[in-house]
C-alpha cells in the first residue's frame, strides 16, 4: 500500500492446462500477480467443464404396414430435431424388439440420442405388421364324372392360390350333394387362408352323370290265329332289363301294323329307361295268321 491506500496488482495468465480428459475436463489456469513495488506471487484456478445434461430428441412416427417384407429399414436420419446445450449429438440405431405375435406384430424400433459427454436418451418408434387383405384364389374347374363316384378331396386343384404376404393354405372344407340323378351336382368347396387368418372359400362343381344305356332282350314273338286273339301289351313280358344304376322302368310304347293280312305283322314296342333317362327301346313281334280252314255242312241231297 501506499500512504495507507491499497495498489492495484497486475495480474498476468501465465499458463492453462487441461487434463486432456472429458466430461468432465478440468483445466487449471495459472495468474501472476505482481504489484507496483515489484513484489509477484502466482494463484491458480481450476475450471470444470462437465455436461450432465441429456440431449432431446422425438421418434420417428409410429408406422403401420401389411406385411413384415414392408417393414422400413431403419434410418437415423428420420430423426430430425435431436439437439444438445453444448453440441450437435450423433443418433444412433439399437434394435428392433418383436412382441413375437402375429397379425398384429408390434415392433418396437430404438434409437439412441447421444451427445459429447455420453449423456443419451433413447426413443422409440413402434411399427405395427397387420395384414387385413384376404388372399386370392379362383374356383377350380367343373368337373363331370361318367358314372361316378366323385374323386376325393384334393387341394392341389387350387392352382392360382395368392396372398400379398406370404404363400395362403388350402384346405379342403366340405362336399355338398344337391340330391339330384343325372346329373348329380356335388359342391365341393376349399378355404384359403393366410398367416393372419384371413380367408375366402372357392367352390368346385361336380358332376355325376350315367352314360351307360339300360339293357334288355326283345321279348318273344307271338303268334295268334285272329286279331281278336291279340294280347294286350304287358311290360312284364320284358323279363331281363337290367342297369348299372338300379332296376330300369319298362312301360309300352305303341304298336305298329304292316298293313297285311294273312299274316298281319304288329311291331309292340316297349321303351327300358334307366334311372338316369337313358331308354332303349326292345320290340315283340306279333303275327296274326289265320291258317284253320272254315267248317260247314253240304246242303241235302236232291
């Protein structure tokens, strides 16, 4: 001091030295400290410099899609507004984490926010895969079966089965007569189904037809004297008919002459038809001839 009066002192930096470490980072800054007679001293002050401090940052929207082929990869860059109080932080990708079910899937996407001094938060973004669109398919081809029986089942007539994710299942569900003969309609139906149960069914028409005729002989011919003596017709004279579906109907048709006499030829026809309609038609042959002479007596003698 000077006549009682406090000098100001000089003060001079004379060095700064960090730790060379972060977070914290120390560096000790070093004064000289002289005063108006001459006199120095040196005093030092330590400065931390430590960020504990989180960086900010929002996820990406939340993203719904069908089908876990249309999950988006991920991308950092989605992340627009990560922000720090000392610096810009670096955005990092972690991992996707599946709830493992399906239809819905729910991925829960991290990412971390990261700063200079290991500060971070993580976000997280949520992708649903749920797939709503039923598959595809078209009904197998009709298909008519001579005599039958129906094939069995087969998925594999299901040609053009799609889905817009993955391969759909087909599976046979069930056959369903109309009650018919001739044809007989069979709808024959199949589900298709994806891997989140989605599913449609197509049917299969199938026809059951009889193209086999009925068979019979033609009934014995019949001879008789006068057109009197001309039996009525009688199926029952067809004693043979037989059919690969059950007993055939036989009912007559008509009778035709030729017209003649001595002998008269009439053509009986009857029609043999199967359950299915299939008909024949056998014929009786009869011949009206009369070969007796006539009788009388001679008038008297004269």
């Amino acid at each position: 001091s000077v006549g009682g009066v406090i000098q100001p002192a000089t003060f001079t930096l004379v060095s700064e030295v960090s730790n060379g470490l972060t977070c914290p980072e120390t560096v000790t800054r070093t004064y000289s400290i002289q005063d108006n007679c001459g006199s120095t001293a040196t005093c030092t002050q330590t400065i931390t410099v430590d960020d504990n401090i989180n960086p900010t940052g929002t996820a990406p929207a939340n993203v719904t899609v069908q089908c876990i082929a249309n999950v988006p990869v991920s991308n950092v860059a989605l992340i627009t507004d990560e922000a720090d109080n000392c610096a810009p932080p670096t955005v990092t990708f972690i991992g996707d984490v599946s709830n493992l079910g399906t239809c819905p899937e729910i991925i829960t996407r991290t990412y971390r926010i990261t700063d200079a001094c290991g500060n971070f938060i993580d976000v997280t973004q949520t992708i649903t895969v749920d797939d709503t669109t039923n598959p595809t398919a078209s009904n197998p081809a009709l298909i008519v079966v001579p005599g039958g029986p129906a094939p069995a089942p087969d998925p594999l007539v299901v040609i053009d089965e799609a889905d817009n994710c993955s391969v759909p299942t087909v599976l046979f569900v069930s056959d369903v007569t109309d009650g018919n003969l001739c044809p007989e309609t069979i709808t024959r139906t199949y589900s298709v189904t994806d891997a989140c149960g989605n599913q449609i069914l197509v049917t299969q028409l199938i026809q059951i037809t009889d193209p086999i005729m009925p068979t019979a002989s033609n009934p014995a011919p019949v001879a008789v004297q006068c057109i009197a003596l001309v039996p009525a017709s009688n199926p029952a004279v067809v004693i043979d008919e037989a059919d690969n579906n059950g007993v055939p109907v036989v009912a007559f048709v008509g009778d035709v002459s030729n017209g003649l006499t001595c002998p008269e030829t009439i053509t009986r026809t009857y029609s043999v038809t199967d359950a299915c309609g299939n008909v024949i038609n056998v014929t009786q042959t009869i011949t009206v001839d009369d070969n007796i002479n006539p009788t009388g007596t001679a008038p008297a003698n004269v």
